[in-house]
C-alpha cells in the first residue's frame, strides 16, 4: 500500500512520539530515500544531510553493499545469543578487528546496540571492577556540564544538561559535575588557563569526596551535544594524570568520535591518551543497523571474567547481522581512504565557513576537528553572549527549510557532522546556505524574511 506525504503525516502526528518535538507540532519532513550526502523525502524535495543523522552516517547513505552483507548473513544465521558459552563468527571476526585498531591494552571487547546502552555498561562496568578488586566504596562517577552520554538513568545522571534530568528525578546519586573545557568561554575560567583552572577544579573535586570514592571519569573526547567543544591539547593527557594517581578509571564516550570522524580511528589517538574504556555505537555501522561496542582495558576485563563472569548482559549482544555490517562499514571506511578525507574535507569545509561567515558580527567562533565542525553564534563578539534563539525560528530550520540544507542547532552553535564522503562542491552548497541565513540573522536572534 502506498500513501501519500498528508496520510503519511496524519498517522505519523497521530501514532508516533519523537524525541523533542511537542504534541502540537504540525511540520513533518518524512524522508524516503538517500545517496551518499543526499536524502529525499516523499514530496520529492532533495535536501543535503550535514549532520550525518545523527552523528553517524560516515561512509553515506545508500550502500548497497551493506545490504547484500545483511541479507546475506540473515539467509545465514540472523540471531542466536551470546550469552554464556554461545558465541558467533561474526562478533568474533569484529572483535578482533576492533581490538586491533584501538590503542593497547584495550584488547577486549563488549558489544551492545547504540551508544545508551554502552555508557550503561562502562558506568557498571567501572564500579564493578572495584568492587571486585575489594573497594566497594569507590562508586562516584566525574562528569561534566554540557556533557551528553545518552538517556539511560545511569548515563543520563552523567548527562550535564538540567532539561534531561527535569522532571525525571531522582536521578543516579554519586555523580558531580565539572567545568567543561570550553576554551572560547573566557569567563568560565576567571582570566586563568583554562586547563590550569580545570585541573586544579578536578583535583579540589577528587579531595572533596575522597578518592577512595570515585570509580570513574566520564568524557567526550570532543562535546558533541555541548557545541563541538574542543579541549585544549594539554587537557586530556593532564587529566589521565590525575586520575591515574588516585586510581580513578577513565571512560572515554566516543559514540560520536570514533571511526574516522576526527581523522582517526578513535579520538583516544588523536589526543594521545589512552582510556581504561572507550564506548563506541554509530559510526560503527554508519547507522545502517543499531550497533554498539565497549573496548576494554585488559586489566578492567581481568577482573570482570572472574568466578562468573560479568553479570550483564542485553538481548542483542554481539547480534551477527549488525556485527557482519560492521565489518562491512570498517572495510569501507579503510578502503575508501576516509580517516584522511575526514581530515582533508574537514578542513576544506572548515575554510569555505571562514570565507563565507568569518565577517559576520553574530559569528564568534568557527571550531573543527576532522569532520566535526561549529559556528558559535553570538550577539556580540566582544562580549561574546550567546545569541538568543527563537523557538519558532531557529536558524537551522530556516535553512534547512529555505535552502534543503540540513546542519543541527546545539547550545547556541549550528554544529555539522556530514558523511565522510562529502564532496568539495557540497561542502561549498553547505557555507553558502548558512550565509543566506546568518547574514540575515540581528544580534537579537530574529531573522529577516529572505
């Protein structure tokens, strides 16, 4: 049966409910088909997807070749568990390979299916390895405001926006904020370094509640949902330092920053600090089916196989259709050269965003590591105040709506995160849609009609 974009639309306003949109909404983009950077919806309107979803589409959208892989491996063998002593080829095969690519000793590996369930597991994870090694009362997890790990309690207790805990509460005790590294935001730090502040912030915060307390720090690499923020370099090596000295295991959350989106395959290398776990989900497959993956330390796996194992466990562990797509996506990836493009096509589209917005007074900054990229919008760059934002007409809906350009908006900054297969012509489609709208854009955050 085949409908059309109004019946579409009335059944989707009157059965579906999506992720931060109101009741009341009437707009619905319904998206049927995709190629490389491209998508189309059921109207037939072609937009160019800047966002890689979310966050996640690194080799484009329409690979055949990923669905010959699933179909050939559902035709196979579509699911079994992996629970006790049951295993299967291709969670094997994956495994291996990731093992392969991280950084030692990150030689293990858990699989779950998105990047929630994976902060779940590395924040159980983290307190169970303690209280295996006989200290129990080490459970505060560190994190950070402006952090994003997911919706799970767990994960989302460690999430540092107050909209995700409102109405929600009470969330996991035991979890205290810090100061995110956000070197544009002067006025965070009090005219100090801003790593100096920070690591003199984490220290104070580990002597306060006892180092014998705290099992873990949680972190992006690079904040996604924060604004693309990007740390100073001497951040993450000092504080791999701290936390080493007071036996505090760092996870590492690269659901966004892993295979190839910074340039490598995972964040861990581009900073050169190796986490006790990294948590990885989205690139893995380029969303072509739900996949996650914890790399763990071989000293945090030691004491998590002891006596019986590790009690947790989700229905989709180590699920051989998306492993087999995974290894699809990683041979993809390599293959087709994108750790390099995503370095070299970030940087040419860093450069179209500076030629096109650089002289443009609500600009304050233009950010980017690799193929992840942000304008921080200001009223003033002097000041450098956020410019406020009108619900009913934010700056990324109106260019998407005006130019099909699809970029997210995320803590006042209009943040990109396109396939790694963009090219240098739509890189430039992507800076001129954003000047047509941002040169029309008043310090107040009203925009003029075109």
């Amino acid at each position: 049966m085949t409908m059309d974009t109004a019946e579409l639309t009335r059944l989707d306003r009157a059965h579906l409910i999506h992720p931060y949109l109101p009741g009341d909404a009437a707009e619905r983009v319904i998206m049927a088909s995709g190629s490389g950077c491209r998508l189309t919806d059921t109207e037939g309107r072609g937009y160019l997807d800047a966002t890689g979803g979310l966050w996640l589409a690194q080799v484009g959208h329409g690979r055949t070749e990923l669905a010959d892989v699933a179909h050939a491996q559902m035709s196979k063998l579509e699911y079994f568990t992996s629970f006790w002593e049951f295993s299967n080829e291709r969670a094997i095969e994956l495994a291996a390979r990731l093992a392969a690519l991280a950084p030692d000793p990150l030689n293990h590996v858990y699989f779950t299916s998105g990047g929630s369930e994976g902060n779940e597991a590395a924040i159980k994870m983290a307190r169970y390895h303690h209280h295996r090694r006989g200290e129990s009362s080490r459970t505060w997890i560190l994190a950070r405001s402006k952090a994003y790990h997911g919706i799970g309690y767990g994960g989302g207790s460690a999430t540092g926006f107050p909209l995700y805990h409102e109405g929600f509460a009470p969330m996991m005790p035991h979890v205290s904020h810090l100061t995110p590294p956000w070197p544009y935001r002067t006025d965070l730090y009090g005219g100090e370094d801003p790593t100096d502040f920070l690591i003199r912030e984490l220290e104070e915060r580990i002597a306060e509640i006892g180092p014998e307390n705290i099992a873990a720090m949680i972190g992006e690499p690079i904040m996604g949902v924060g604004g693309m923020l990007v740390p100073p370099a001497d951040y993450w090596p000092r504080v791999r330092e701290v936390l080493d000295r007071h036996g505090i295991l760092l996870i590492f959350d690269e659901v966004v920053t892993a295979y190839g989106r910074m340039g490598e395959w995972f964040a861990a290398q581009h900073f050169g600090v190796t986490p006790d776990i990294i948590v990885t989900a989205k690139g893995i497959t380029s969303g072509y089916v739900p996949l996650g993956a914890l790399l763990v330390g071989d000293h945090v796996a030691e004491t998590l196989l002891r006596d019986h194992g590790f009690p947790m466990g989700y229905t989709y562990n180590g699920h051989p259709v998306a492993t087999a797509v995974a290894t699809a996506n990683l041979d993809i990836i390599e293959k087709e050269g994108m750790l390099a493009r995503a370095t070299e096509r970030g940087a040419f589209l860093h450069a179209e965003l500076e030629a096109h917005l650089g002289d443009l007074p609500i600009v304050g900054e233009i950010r980017s590591v690799g193929m992840m990229l942000a304008v921080e919008l200001v009223q003033d760059r002097t000041t450098r105040t956020p410019l406020p934002l009108h619900p009913d007409r934010m700056p990324h809906d109106v260019i998407r709506r005006e130019t099909g350009v699809i970029v997210r908006d995320s803590a006042h900054s209009l943040v990109m995160s396109p396939p790694l297969v963009m090219t240098e012509s739509e890189a430039k489609e992507v800076a001129t849609a954003l000047r047509g709208v941002l040169e029309r854009t008043a310090p107040t955050g009203e925009i003029r009609t075109a």
